[in-house]
C-alpha cells in the first residue's frame, strides 16, 4: 500500500456513526456530484464548491433482512426513523447496501418457477426484473435526497464470499444451479463457494449482471443524489470483474443525460487495486479488522489526489472507537 497516495479522513463515511464535519443541510443536490479540477481529492457540486459527504450506515437500508449474529431475520427496517436521525446528526450521506442471497427481500428478479428452490420458495427467473425491487430502490433514493442526503448505490456484495463462509453458503443464492430456471451456475467447479460469481468467468452471469446494473441505472439516473459502489469489499477475484462493471457503469451513463461518480471499495490488500481502477472514488480498508495499530486506525494518512476516498468504518472497524471518545474525535480530525 502506497500511504503516500491515500487521503485523509475529511472526507468520509462513518459506521455506526461518526460525527459531522461539515456537512450539508437539507436542500437537495442541485445536480450530479462530481471529482474536483482544482483539487480532485474531493467532490464538488455543478458550481465547483467542495462537498464533505459525512454519514451514518446500515446494513438493511435497501432489503429487508437484519443480520442477528449470522442469522438473517426477515422484517421490515424503519428507513424514515433512519432518515430522521441522519436528519438530526446533520449527515449527508449513506450506502444504500445490497444483499444478494435469497434471503433478504426483495431482490431484484421474479420468482416465478417453475418448482421450488433450495429454500422451497419458487425459483428464480433472471430474465425477469422484480419491479419491486427497483420501485424501493428509486423511492429511498428520492426520500434521502429531500432530506439533503447523497446516496452510494451498492450494487453487489462480495462479503458473503470472504472465507467461504459456511453461515452464507452459495446454496442461498439466486445464481445457484438449482435457484433458477434460467439455466445459470455461479459455481462451476462445485465446490460450495461461488466465488465465480464476482469474476469474469461465466460469460452467462457477466450478461444477467449487466442486464441489472443497466436496469439500476436507468432507473436513478435522472436524480442528482447519487454515487455508485460496484461491489462491498470484493476480495482479489473480483478485482478485472470490478474494472470492468466500472467501466460499463460509465459506459452506459455516457449514453445518458446525466453522469454520476462510480466508486471501488477495498478490503484488505485490495488498496492498490481499488486506486488503480477506473473508479471515481474509493474507500480504503485497514489490513485487519480492528488493529488500532493500523495507520487508517491510528493516523489516516495523506493523500495526493489520485482518489477521492471516503474512508468508512466498515472497512477498519469500529469497537475501537466504540470504547474510546477521545480516539474517535481525533481520527475525525485527521
């Protein structure tokens, strides 16, 4: 990791919460943000003036399933009592998260059948939207916006991948062989992990993946509010996967009347992965979890405007500043 290339933390994302710099207030964005000339380490609204994009994140902002240890429990999230209390904090920002599995409703295809999946619910067809989905998608979108709030559109997440993680198995998504009838496999080499899924290797995924992030595009395209994530977290696999929906992101945007910033975010080893791509913006991670002994932790480096890096305590951790007041008023500050 080059520290010399990294930002300091003044403009950023914080989990569970992280108090406000200088955020803005309720008056929506008068158009797309985009990467400062002047000084391209920070965004600047359509009149050039900087905007410091501080926030508070959830993980059930978009889907309903809350996460209760690795259990996923199906209800309904208070996203207006969300919006007051970002509201309330003066924050101008959040991730809009997406959850893959099957698990969390709804998604973004029908389920149709014919014959059950492994959850015994109907299968997938992944040539059908789920307009559901897109109609809560646009709907949050425009409810931050009157609030003053910009929205970083997830659109996959790899996190469920990390580690082969047996709580979240590949069996529980839609790309399963026996999740769909529409003839797709997300995990070639059967091995119970699906990590094909976040690569390039199934020509048939990369095609339905498209299909969607087009559909997500042009339905928010027109709102000023907006940011893109290709993926939380994606591991070295995903690394050509990921500079690749970044630059369909922006081709298809290309195409279209208005142009949003499309970000990258790391993980682990993935810093210089995530400020070489074609990203916008960024947000860069420690190299362990919890290690207050991590530069990111202890003293945010420097940046030289390579990226503009929203710095996010889901990449670093955040008992950390849980326990420590001081600790956490001080890296705000760096």
């Amino acid at each position: 990791m080059k520290l010399s290339r990294c930002m300091r933390a003044r403009t950023m994302l914080g989990l569970p919460l992280l108090v406000s710099m200088a955020a803005l207030g309720a008056t929506p964005a008068a158009g797309p943000l985009r990467v400062g000339t002047v000084n391209p380490r920070y965004f600047v609204d359509p009149d050039g003036r900087p905007v410091y994009l501080t926030g508070s994140h959830t993980w059930q902002s978009l889907q309903d399933g809350i996460l209760s240890g690795y259990t996923v429990v199906t209800q309904p999230f208070d996203y207006v009592g969300y919006l007051d209390l970002l509201q309330k904090n003066h924050h101008n920002f959040i991730r809009l998260w997406r959850w893959e599995l099957a698990t969390h409703e709804p998604q973004p295809w029908q389920r149709t059948g014919p014959g059950p999946a492994l959850d015994g619910k109907p299968k997938f067809d992944l040539r059908q939207f789920h307009q559901a989905y897109f109609d809560r998608l646009r709907s949050r979108v425009i409810a931050a916006r009157d609030r003053g709030i910009y929205v970083s559109i997830m659109l996959f997440e790899d996190w469920i991948f990390m580690n082969k993680r047996q709580e979240y198995p590949v069996e529980q998504h839609p790309f399963h062989r026996d999740n769909n009838i529409s003839g797709i496999n997300g995990d070639l080499n059967g091995d119970g992990w699906g990590i094909e899924i976040h690569t390039l290797q199934v020509p048939q995924v990369l095609e339905i993946q498209k299909a969607y992030v087009h559909k997500v595009v042009e339905t928010v395209n027109d709102l000023d509010n907006v940011l893109y994530e290709i993926c939380n977290e994606g591991l070295r696999h995903t690394r050509e996967w990921q500079y690749e929906m970044v630059r369909f992101v922006k081709s298809i945007e290309g195409k279209m009347p208005k142009q949003h910033p499309v970000g990258m975010t790391s993980v682990g080893d993935m810093n210089d992965d995530c400020l070489k791509s074609p990203a916008d913006w960024t947000s860069l991670a420690t190299t362990g979890f919890e290690r207050p002994q991590d530069p990111w932790t202890s003293d945010p480096p420097a940046a030289d405007g390579h990226k503009v890096c929203l710095l996010d305590t889901d990449h670093i951790g955040w008992k950390v500043f849980m326990d420590d007041a001081a600790f956490t008023r001080a890296w705000v500050w760096k």
